[in-house]
C-alpha cells in the first residue's frame, strides 16, 4: 500500500488515542488558539483528539531550531546537553547517515524524517545527494539545495520533538474500536506495528531502544519559499510583529505578545541562567493560576523569549530558581488553565 497512506494513518491513530498529556522534562501545556496547530483525527477527535505539534512559518527555520537545543534542551538543572538533535551512524549499504536522536540526557530531539536524516530523504528521494538536474534547477531558482541538515527541494525545515510528551498509553486500540470498527482497528494496529517496524530498520541499535512514535510532541519551524502569502514577504511580517517586543521587551506587555503554546518544567532556573549568560532578550512574568480539579490556586513563573522571526516560546514552572519575585512582572491575567480539556 502507499506510504503516505500509511504514515497518515500511523500519526492519526497515536494521536487520537493521546488523550491527557503527561509531565515529565518539558511538556506542553495548552494551545489557546487551534488554529495554530493541527488537530487529528475524526471521528475520536470529541473525545481523544489531541493536538500533537505546533508549526510556525519562519525565514530563519533552521535559527528556531538551533535556539531550541541551545536552551530547552538544557532545561534540566545539572543537565548539560550539546548535541543538535541528530546522530551519525554507518549503515550497512549507505555509509554514514543521520538519524534523529532520542537517547537520554536530550529532552528534544530532530523528528525521525527531517529533511537531513536517512529516513528523511528517503521519503523524498533525495538520497545520494544532487545530480546534475537538481543543480541546473538551482542555479535557475527553481529548487532549493539538498544534503545539509534541514534541507528539502522545496523548503528548509527546522522540526524537533519533545521526547517524553506524554507517559500516557497511547496504543490503547480499545480506545476507538467503538469508533472505528473492529476491522478498521485491526488494520491500522497492523500498519502501525509494520510502520514502527520498518523505521527501526532505517537507524542504529541505540537509538531504536528509545524511538518511539507514541509520546512524542512535534516544536516546528518551516520555511516554503515557493509558497504564495499574500502581498507581503514572511521576512517583513516577521519584522513588524517583532517591534512589539523590541528592546529587549521595553514597551512592555503588547498584544501581540499573546501566545499559545506554553511548556511546562522543573524550574526556570537553567533557563534564565542561560539567557541571561548570553544576552538574550526575554519577558519574565509571575501569575496565579486558578484552582481547577488539577489542584489549588498557585503562583507561576514564566518567561516569554523569541527564537526567531516573529516566533514567541512561553516556558513556565512553580519555581523561579534564584531570582526574587520582584523582578517578575506581575500579570493580572492567568498565562494558563489547568484543565484537562479533552476529558
């Protein structure tokens, strides 16, 4: 059967048997906004559709990423990760290749097909590098150069996953059998299984005991530069919407610096520690988050930082590390709800 058929399948059935996230290193929080993001599955989507990754538009796609494995992949106090998110390995017919790399300590790895990786491009047939076409169609502006990290025909990617998303069990098939149908869930378990199966033959003995398709959270940036938007470049909108939080946020809380998408950790103190270290602009901010049947009313800390462009990353935690309360802004308003929404 397609592939494509079948890794569509694969995504829609481990998502919509998610359900509740999990905590563990870094997770997601809430996403405020759908439309921002991808929501999978019908007809379980009522009761166990989730929204399993948040993808921004980006001129500096393959910026965004680095930013994420610099900071909140060392979100861990005493954890000191320097990897990109991918690893080399010799395959036996291909020579060296990269694979994602989920292996402990990273909290974030590169998702398992991003353009770079042998799983990658192998799904666009790109493996073995460019012939000559490919180049003549380069030089002609008509494609964009393959073989580097992040590079496609026809865009630059800079996709990663949040390892540990959820601990949930997410190959629960009894979950949606009502919905589904016995034959139908008996089918896509089999594809799914072979699906898993097969990707394992694709990357090394280390990194295939902990590859997973189940919990992972997808953090994307991508960069179409075929793609038409509209009179104005994606360059220039990202400079208009960043003026909101130029001078290292000096205005203030803007609107346009409301976010969806707000990850959870241990504390923040790796995290401030670290842009302070390197000069990065960041907001800091302290809020009350209600009671709800998650627990009682508590203070939260959270920094808001932009990675690139016009993307904005909110981080969060009960505690601020070193730093006095005093240096937060206070906001009036939650940053979050801790509900279980799809309950």
């Amino acid at each position: 059967e397609d592939s494509r058929e079948q890794l569509a399948l694969l995504f829609c059935a481990l998502l919509c048997m998610m359900g509740t996230r999990i905590p563990r290193w870094l997770f997601l929080i809430g996403v405020i906004e759908p439309t921002s993001a991808q929501h999978y599955c019908w007809p379980c989507a009522a009761r166990h559709g989730v929204i399993g990754k948040f993808t921004h538009a980006s001129s500096d796609a393959d910026k965004c990423y680095d930013f994420f494995f610099k900071y909140l992949n060392n979100v861990v106090p005493g954890v000191i990760n320097t990897g990109n998110g991918f690893h080399a390995f010799e395959h036996a017919q291909l020579g060296t290749v990269r694979e994602a790399w989920d292996v402990p300590p990273n909290i974030l790895a590169a998702e398992l097909n991003e353009c770079g990786t042998l799983i990658g491009d192998a799904g666009l047939g790109i493996i073995g590098g460019m012939t000559p076409e490919d180049q003549s169609l380069v030089e002609r502006g008509l494609r964009l150069p393959t073989g580097a990290l992040h590079e496609c025909p026809c865009a630059v990617m800079g996709r990663a996953h949040i390892i540990n998303g959820t601990m949930a069990d997410v190959f629960d098939w009894g979950a949606v059998e009502s919905a589904w149908g016995q034959a139908y869930t008996k089918k896509v378990k089999s594809q799914v299984e072979n699906s898993a199966q097969a990707a394992r033959k694709a990357i090394d003995s280390e990194e295939a005991a902990y590859f997973s398709t189940g919990g992972v959270f997808g953090v994307h940036s991508v960069y179409c530069p075929y793609h038409a938007s509209g009179p104005c470049k994606l360059r220039d909108v990202e400079r208009g919407v960043a003026r909101a939080w130029a001078g290292n946020f000096s205005q203030g809380y803007v609107p346009l610096m409301d976010n969806n998408m707000l990850f959870w950790v241990e504390t923040l103190g790796p995290l401030l520690d670290a842009l302070v270290r390197d000069g990065v602009d960041f907001y800091p901010m302290v809020w009350t988050a209600p009671a709800s049947d998650s627990g009682p009313a508590r203070d939260v800390y959270s920094v808001l930082v932009s990675p690139c462009g016009k993307q904005l990353v909110e981080v969060a935690a009960l505690s601020c590390g070193t730093r006095p309360r005093v240096l937060f802004h206070e906001m009036s308003v939650p940053r979050a709800i801790f509900e279980h929404w799809n309950e």
